[in-house]
C-alpha cells in the first residue's frame, strides 16, 4: 500500500485523517506525511495496522502484476464479479 491508495481509501470511506490514525496508534501529522507522498515511510508495523484497519472497512487494495500499487477497490464489488 502506498500513501495516494491509503488517502484514496480514507476518503472513499468518509474517514478523516485523526479518527484512523486515532484506530491504528500513530500520529495524525504522521499518517498525512505518508498520504502526500514526500517520501516519508512508516514503520512496518504501523503500515500493517492501517491496511489491516483499511481492509476492516471494507476496501481491497489492488497492485499490478509487478507489485506496484494500482488503486482501491470496495470488497463487496469483488464478491459479486
């Protein structure tokens, strides 16, 4: 997952920036970092509480077949297809 998907599913879902960070335990100024794409990393473990938290609600992040990050998609949309 990179920053444009987390903020794309963040939206997606009407979730601000504080309430996630809030559900994951980081820093609100740290998620937003991550988010605008400034080259600023989190720590592995935090990176996998925000998707885990993302895929709680219902998003499914897609990659290309090389590993790189496409976008988001709804989870019910891919049980139906």
């Amino acid at each position: 997952m990179d920053g444009k998907q987390c903020r794309a599913a963040r939206a997606w879902l009407g979730c601000e920036a504080r309430e996630l960070a809030r559900a994951v335990g980081c820093n609100r100024d740290t998620l937003r970092r991550f988010e605008v794409g400034d080259g600023h990393r989190l720590r592995p473990a935090t990176e996998a509480a925000l998707r885990a938290e993302l895929e709680s609600r219902g998003i499914v992040f897609t990659f290309s077949r090389d590993g790189d990050p496409l976008g988001i998609e709804e989870a019910r949309s891919r049980i139906c297809e």
